[in-house]
C-alpha cells in the first residue's frame, strides 16, 4: 500500500505522537518533524523522524521535498501558560515566528494544506457558557495570544496564497493510548491529571489546587476534557475534509462538558482507589474560571464525535499510563 505522506510537526510530543499512531493506523505516512527540545525520541514509532526545528526552514523544506508530504499536521509550539506570562517573548517567537518559517517553506514546495493544533485558550475567560467559535479572539495569556495569531495569519494566507487551513482549538487534551506505548509525559508537567498521578505515585508530595475562590460550584476553575485518543481522530478527520473542496475553518474540540478540579479529583479517588495528597495555593495569572466547548461545529462539519472522553475512561488510561513509567 502506498501511504501518503504527512508531516506532523512536533511529533515526538505528547498529542503529536499520538497523532502519528492514528496517522498510520488510517493508512498515512506520519513524518515526525521535531527537535527533541520537549518531545521523546522513543515516542517516534510510527514513521520517520526529521531532527529538525520548524524554524528551520531549510530542513522544512528538504523534508517536503523528500517525503513528498502533501499536507502538514503542526502541532510544534511552546504551551505552557504560566511560563507565557513570565516569558511571552519565548512564545511568540516559538509560536508565531516558527509558523511563519514552516508556512513559508511549505508555500516554496507547494504544500497548501495544514492542520493547526490551536486552543481553548484564544477564548480567554469566555462565561459560564459552553463557547461557541465565533467567540473567539479574547485571549488572556501569551500563550492563547500566540495561537489567535497563527490562526488569523492562517487566514490570511488562505485568502492571498490558496492555503485551505482547519484550526482545531483544543480543550484539555488528557488520557492516554490504550496501547500503553504512549502518554501524557513531559519533563516540566503541569497539567492536573498527570501532576495528581505523580502525587499518588510518590514522585511529588502533593498536588497544588491552584485557586478556590472562582465563581463556580464548588470555588474550583471547570474545564473541558477531551481524550487524547479522540483528539488525534479528529485531526484525521480534518484532513480527509481537506482533501475535498472544503476551504477550511476552525473548530472546538470538546465534549460540551466542564468538570472542577474537585470532580476531576473525586474521579481519580473512584477510579485508583486512592486520594490524591493536595495543598491549595492562590490562582495562576491567566488561569480563566470556566472553559467548556460547544463542539456542535466539529460534530456537523467534520462528522467528529468523541468516542473515549468520559471522565472516568480518560482517569483509567492516564493511571495504567502512568503506572507504566514508575
């Protein structure tokens, strides 16, 4: 079987290699585009991989030409939104410079389709509603600033240069792949899944519940979790819409559905057995109180419904991940 071949830029990383598996298992060539700098090279298990940095243009466009990729899945970025704040600098030259150096030589091979892994976060501090795309471009952090950028450059492009584009704006990516060949790993973890399963491991002495005075049922922020699993679906998804006449768009990946912290951390209790050690501080700058999707979009356009992403299921992969890597 010919596989056609696709370049997933940060591939190596945590949703990118899970990314990769789907690509392949859907009969495409995943070629991992990524330095390393986050991402793990035993990750790479499904294609090829080009040590390179998306802002190398050089090594972009060698590996467009060598692979003969015929779109691209960009999930490279920096996306740590306490450290945007005290950094923004690193994001937007990561973020927004590295994307127009990887547009530029996708633009020189004539590779016009892209994939962007967006967020939740260009919504900024939304409501107490499920967010619908139109809402968009209120970020309140470097990082979500960062991303609204790429997106809207995106657009422009497609309008002057015939690049058909889908942003998936991404809402808590969790969980992990059934296989146990991949997960949620990174040498700098923020995220409250994989932090509280480091609590109950021993390898951190509690997990810190960053603000309990929001405005919400029980003073703790609520999010949208969406299995990892389902998310790299969706990105399959969107390149099969790509391949027909549809221009392209942004879309919500989500399940409709917040949960607090407090929840999250009652489910873990359920699903382990165990309680997580916890010690509440004061809130994070540009933590937002309430981000929920409205994924009817996604659900309409790209036929995308999530498969893997109630709590419970997304809490039992993570802690059979986790309880893997001790």
């Amino acid at each position: 079987m010919t596989r056609i071949a696709v370049l997933v830029t940060g591939g190596a990383g945590y949703i990118g290699s899970h990314c990769c598996k789907a690509l392949y298992d859907s009969g495409y060539l995943p070629v991992c585009l990524d330095d390393l700098s986050t991402g793990h090279q035993e990750f790479v298990k499904w294609g090829p991989l080009v040590n390179a940095s998306i802002a190398d243009k050089n090594s972009v466009t060698k590996a467009i030409s060598e692979f003969g990729i015929s779109a691209v899945v960009h999930l490279a970025a920096s996306s740590l939104v306490g450290e945007s704040v005290a950094d923004p600098q690193k994001y937007y030259i990561n973020n927004v410079t590295g994307t127009l150096a990887l547009l530029q030589a996708m633009l020189e091979r004539n590779c016009k389709t892209i994939v962007f892994s967006s967020t939740g976060a260009v919504y900024g501090d939304a409501g107490g509603g499920a967010i619908r795309e139109d809402a968009a471009g209120k970020p309140v952090s470097p990082y979500g600033v960062s991303k609204w950028m790429v997106e809207r450059i995106l657009q422009d492009y497609g309008r002057a240069y015939g690049l058909k584009a889908v942003c998936l704006r991404y809402f808590n990516a969790s969980g992990a792949d059934a296989s146990g060949l991949i997960g949620e790993w990174r040498e700098q973890e923020t995220h409250l899944i994989p932090r509280a399963m480091m609590a109950l491991q021993g390898q951190i002495p509690e997990l810190q519940i960053f603000g309990v005075d929001y405005d919400t049922s029980d003073g703790t922020a609520v999010r949208d979790y969406i299995h990892v699993t389902d998310l790299a679906a969706a990105h399959i998804a969107a390149l099969q819409k790509l391949s027909t006449d549809f221009p392209g768009g942004s879309f919500n990946l989500g399940t409709g559905k917040g949960f607090s912290v407090r929840q999250v951390l009652s489910s873990i209790d359920k699903v382990t057995g165990k309680t997580v050690p916890t010690v509440i501080r004061a809130r994070r700058d540009g933590d937002p109180t309430f981000i929920v999707a409205d994924p009817s979009a996604a659900r309409e356009v790209l036929q995308f419904r999530p498969a893997f992403s109630d709590l419970d299921t997304i809490i039992r992969s993570a802690w059979n991940w986790h309880q893997t890597r001790v």
